[in-house]
C-alpha cells in the first residue's frame, strides 16, 4: 500500500486537479464544519 504521507499540499493534489479548479476543506470537530465554504 503506498503512503499517504505527502511533504507539502501541491505534491498530495499532484495529477487531481487542474487549471480553475477550487479546493475546499473543512477542519476537525464541530469548529470545522465547512458549511461556510459549502454555502
């Protein structure tokens, strides 16, 4: 199983996103619901 252990965000996202494409992410527990970024 390869590792899911990235040095930095661009190198995790690398061959998933492209040009214009937004990425969203909420945080841990109840303080980081993404309902803000959803709406």
């Amino acid at each position: 199983m390869p590792s899911k252990i990235y040095a930095d965000a661009k190198s995790a996202l690398e061959g998933l996103t492209f040009d214009g494409m937004t990425v969203m992410a909420g945080g841990f527990g109840l303080c980081g619901i993404p309902e803000n970024l959803i709406a």
